[in-house]
C-alpha cells in the first residue's frame, strides 16, 4: 500500500518507476473493491493473491511499449506476467480481473492527481518554511533603517524588516493558492468510456479514490477536465513569479552601487573566471531565470484545458513535461531560496550611507506638508519644494559639493518668510530631516505581522 503521508522527494514522484507503482495500487485497490462488491467474479481470494503478486517493472514496460505502442497495455501486460507467474498452465488466471471495466483515463488520471497532490505537499512545506524565515528576519531587521526606492528612484525611509515581512506575506499568499489547488486536484475518476460507469460500479470509484486520499470527481468524461490541472499550474507560475520577485530586489540590492544585502557567498566560490573581485549574485539570478520556466508551462497546461468533444489526447504529451518540469523547478528554487533568505548577508551601515546619498531629497514630502500646514496652498508649496529640490539634484548629477536639500529649503526666500511670520519654526524643520520622522505609525504593520501564521 502506499503511505500517502510520506513526503518522497520531488524527482522520485516524477519517475516512471514511481507513476507505475501508483498505477499498480490503483489496479489492486480496483480489484479488491470488485472483490467487495460481489457484482462480477472475482473472488476476495483472487483479490489477496493479486496484491501478494502484482508488480510493474519500469524497463520491462518500456520494452513492452516498443510492440504495443500503448503505456497502458504495456503496463497491465507486465502486471499480468507477474501475477500469473506462479498459476500452473490450464487454470484461470487472476489477471483477468486487473483493468476490469476500466478505460486508460481512470488510471493516468487519478494516478496524476495522486502525484499532484504528492507534489504540492512539498511544495506547500516548501513555502511555509520561506515565509517563517521571512517573518523571523523581518523581525529581526525591524528597525534597521533604509531607503525606499520607487521606480528605482529614492523615495522615503523605511525598514529592511518590512522588505521581509512583504516577502512573508506574499509567501502566504502563495500557501493560500497551493492549498487551494491542491484540493481542486485532488480527485480521481474511474467511471470506464466516456464517464458512464457502463461496465463498473460507482463503488469501485469511491473505495480507490478514499483509500488514495482523494475525492470521486462528480462527472468525469472518460478524463477529468484539464481546468483543474490548469489552476496548479497557474499557482505554481505564481509561487514562482513571487520568488522571482524577492530574487530579483536580492538582485538589485546586491548591485555595487548598492550594495546593502547580498546572498550568501561560501567559502572556495569563485565569482568570475577572469575577475578574482567579483561576488555575483548567481543564485538569485538562477531562481529567476527558472521562474520563466514555470511561468511558460502554466501557458501550456491553460492549452489543455480544450479537448475535444469528452475527450482527445492532444493535453497528455505536454503535461507529461509540463506538470513534471514545473514542479521539479519550483522545489529546487525554493531550496535555493530557503539557503538565500536564511543567509543573507545585509549591511546597515551600507543602507544608512544610501539614505543621505542625496542630501536630504527623501524629505521632500515631510517639508512639502509643513508648508501647506504653514498655511500655504499645496500648488504653491510644491513649486517651492520642487524648485530647491531639482538644484540638490542637478549638484549630484554634475557631482558639485553643493548645499544639502534641507540648506537650500533654509535660505528659500519664501521659507525664511513663513519662518519670520512664526508660521514655521526651525525646530519644526529640524524635525522633518529626522528619517525616524516616517516610521512613527509602523507598530500596525508588525502587530499583523506577528499574528501571520506559518
């Protein structure tokens, strides 16, 4: 019997030896349902002697499919050889009950739903593991100041911390969408041609489906439909387009003109072949480049969502590659990530040198809402702010020593008036060049945080 509860590795649930011994256990659990139900001739002694002796052989339906061109004839072929071995020549062989009023469908799919769901466990306690390494950072870098950037463009401070708790939400947010996809695939179908249990009973269905931990889908045609495997496919698309999105800011932060984190870098790497310098963020860009993999096939499996009338074949030869490509890339990009995001080396000191990079400009919005409360309207207050503004800015683009945003707001002919009315006082403006300033109303973002389980 296969323990449903065990986790195999990702590879082993792909390998054909895997599918033949799901297959296998579909066809032994369909016979001892037959065997319970009475309604045909086998007898639950037949049934016993099936599961004592039926085996599949990946090789030898390999080499079986050569003549047969037919994987599932090649398979119930090796299983009849095993199974018969023992039965002296001139008595009925068991055999005969093996694939009884069933079709091929009933057992590629509900044996691909099994695996699906095989799969999606690691790939779900692949993903809870990242967002609580996520959650513990970010409240480890809680306080830890650094610049937002819009666009790419400095905006206003904030903390490394909530750059991890984004990441843990948006982790959640992909265990949300796995949880959902696995229930929606998790089903099977043994209902023969075309879905009409015309040659086995609806029982046989249910007992294979409760002992596989899966659901009787409620009206298969001959296949289950492909929408289900579709939905999968698109939350693994999204799961990896979310590492992808962590890799990438991993990425960007790394850069030398950056540099405020960088993945892990061990002991004897090497970064480049001809620059002993250099400290590439390889990992990162490996996760991102995987992630247009698993984003293409979600593509493929949305294609085979249309078939023909109940049924065709033209989905089975892409989602062979597709499913088993996809969640072979997810899981080896979310091991990649679970070692980056546990490692990952930050630098404060690099990020609070990055915050006063250009002068005091990140305050432009603090000195914008001291004007208007100052009493002037917001057109006016933003020519003001932009005008001293865009002068810090050209300074560092020509690289001149000149004054700093909050100098320059200093000596502004209109401020100085305000600052003479008493409308703004100076330690009212000394105030506002206080990165911390922004960060007074971010308890609430922690507080659910905190509560965000994994």
């Amino acid at each position: 019997m296969i323990d449903r509860y065990t986790l195999p590795e990702m590879g082993h649930i792909w390998d054909f030896q895997n599918k033949f011994d799901i297959w296998r256990e579909i066809e032994v659990l369909a016979c001892e349902a037959q065997a319970e139900l009475g309604q045909c001739g086998i007898t639950k002694e037949e049934a016993k002697w099936i599961r004592d002796h039926a085996a599949a052989d990946a090789a030898r339906i390999s080499e079986i499919e050569k003549t047969t061109n037919h994987d599932v004839i090649a398979f119930t072929t090796n299983m009849a050889e095993n199974i018969d071995a023992d039965i002296p020549e001139g008595e009925e062989k068991p055999s005969r009950w093996v694939h009884y009023g069933m079709t091929s469908s009933d057992l590629g799919d509900t044996a691909l739903s099994y695996q699906i769901t095989q799969a999606l466990d690691i790939i779900i306690e692949d993903f809870t593991k990242l967002g609580a390494i996520c959650k513990r950072r970010a409240f480890e870098l809680r306080d830890t100041l650094c610049v937002g950037r819009t666009h790419g463009i400095h905006a206003e401070p904030m903390t490394f911390g909530m750059k991890f708790g984004s990441w843990a939400w948006a982790l959640h947010r992909c265990v949300v969408r796995l949880k959902q996809a696995r229930e929606v695939a998790a089903v099977g179908a043994i209902s023969g041609a075309v879905g009409t249990y015309s040659s086995i009973d609806p029982f046989v269905e249910e007992y294979v489906c409760e002992k596989l931990g899966l659901t009787p889908d409620p009206l298969s045609t001959q296949v289950l439909a492909r929408d289900r495997h579709a939905q999968v496919a698109c939350a693994l698309a999204t799961a990896a387009s979310t590492l992808e999105s962590i890799a990438m800011q991993i990425r960007l932060l790394q850069q030398s003109d950056v540099i405020e984190a960088e993945e892990p870098f061990t002991k004897g790497q090497k970064g480049s072949s001809a620059m002993p310098h250099k400290r590439n963020p390889i990992t990162a860009e490996r996760v991102c480049g995987m992630a247009r993999i698993v984003k293409a096939n979600a593509q493929v499996a949305l294609d085979d969502v249309a078939l023909w009338y109940e049924r065709d074949i033209s989905h089975s030869s892409a989602e062979r590659i597709a499913l088993a490509d996809s969640f072979i890339a997810l899981d080896y990009m979310s091991s990649k990530m679970n070692w980056m995001l546990d490692g990952l080396q930050v630098y404060p000191a690099k990020m609070e040198h990055n915050l006063w990079r250009t002068r005091g400009l990140i305050f432009s919005s603090k000195v914008l809402l001291a004007l208007v409360n100052a009493g002037m309207t917001r057109e006016d207050a933003y020519l003001i702010v932009q005008r001293n503004a865009m002068q810090v800015w050209e300074d560092i683009q020509n690289a001149i020593d000149g004054p700093t945003f909050k100098e320059r707001v200093e000596m502004d002919a209109d401020v100085q008036t305000l600052m003479a009315e008493d409308a703004l006082t100076q330690a009212q403006l000394d105030a506002i060049f206080d990165p911390k300033a922004f960060l007074t109303r971010i308890d609430p973002i922690f507080d659910r945080l905190e509560k965000l389980e994994f």
